[in-house]
C-alpha cells in the first residue's frame, strides 16, 4: 500500500511541476485564435468536470478516496479521464501558441504522466 502511494504522489509530483514548467515558460492566455478555443475549451471541459464530479469524489492523486462513487453523468459519460483531458487540452493548446524545445519536452512528459495515472 505505501509503494502505491509513493507512486500516486510522485506522478501528481510530476503533473504538478510540469504544469507550473508550462505556465511559468509563456503566457497564460494564448495570444493566436486556434490555441486559446483549445485553451477555452480545456477549462470550460475542466469546470463540467468539477462540477459533475462534485467535491466528495473530488481526489488529485489516482488512488481511491473511502466513500467515492463512480462519476457517469457529465462529461465522464463519454470520457474517461475528463480531468485528465482538460489539463492536456488547455496546457497542449498554450504550448502550441508559443511553441519552443523545453515546453514541447514538458507536454510530453505530462502527457505520459497522465497516462500512467489514468492506468
């Protein structure tokens, strides 16, 4: 159980730090047409998913929280990871409006960090 928590926080660790990397590298708001629709629709996907989920299922790292229930009504009646999505929507859209070599390496690895959460 202490391995699976380790490595639950090391891959919210590993979000976290890439997303601050991707704000912290550009602006927050996507200058071109194209990035900021994506950009919009990664946060307004993100707020459907907060607000479906509600605050009791409501968990950053991919362990299970006492007491949760499944979530199917919402955007997590077709999407799986809806959350999961609206981070790599938004941050992909930011990171193709001021593209360079660091922030694409960063989307890749959030990228792969968020598949491994989703499994």
């Amino acid at each position: 159980m202490a391995g699976n928590r380790f490595r639950a926080y090391t891959l919210v660790f590993v979000q976290m730090a890439c997303i601050i990397a991707v704000l912290a590298t550009g602006p927050l708001i996507a200058e071109n047409r194209f990035p900021l629709m994506g950009e919009i629709a990664g946060i307004m996907l993100g707020i459907w998913a907060l607000i479906a989920m509600g605050r009791r299922n409501m968990n950053v790292t991919p362990l299970i929280r006492e007491g949760a229930q499944l979530v199917t009504r919402g955007p997590y009646a077709f999407i799986r990871h809806p959350m999961y999505a609206s981070v790599l929507i938004t941050l992909w859209s930011l990171i193709a409006d001021q593209c360079s070599l660091p922030r694409l390496a960063t989307g890749l690895v959030l990228t792969g960090d968020l598949l491994i959460k989703s499994f």
